[in-house]
C-alpha cells in the first residue's frame, strides 16, 4: 500500500482510463494501426505532461 501512494492519485487515473480504452479498442476488435496511434498519442500526452511538471517544480524550488 505504501508504494501505491507514492505515484500519486494522477498517475492511478491516468493508468486507469489508458487501460480502460485500450480495452474498449480490443472489444471492438479496432486496426492494430488505430490501437498502435492511439498508444503513441498518449504517451505524447504523457511525456509532455511530464515536461510541464518537471519545469513547474523547479519554479517552485
């Protein structure tokens, strides 16, 4: 449980909605194209979003 908390309530959602899409593609037997972009769109999303928060806490130190 302790490891849990340490990634943050953002880091579970976001692991969850990603997971929760990835199963809907599959139920809906999409292109592998399609699962494949949708994959490489968040983990722009994602390394961005890193970025941001990296660049954030610096201003903040």
């Amino acid at each position: 449980m302790k490891d849990m908390n340490r990634f943050g309530i953002g880091f579970w959602i976001g692991a969850g909605i990603y997971s929760m899409i990835n199963l809907i593609l599959n139920l809906k037997n999409a292109q592998q194209s399609n699962i494949l972009f949708y994959n490489y769109l968040i983990t722009g999303v994602a390394v961005f979003g890193l970025i941001l928060n990296m660049i954030l806490l610096k201003k903040t130190k």
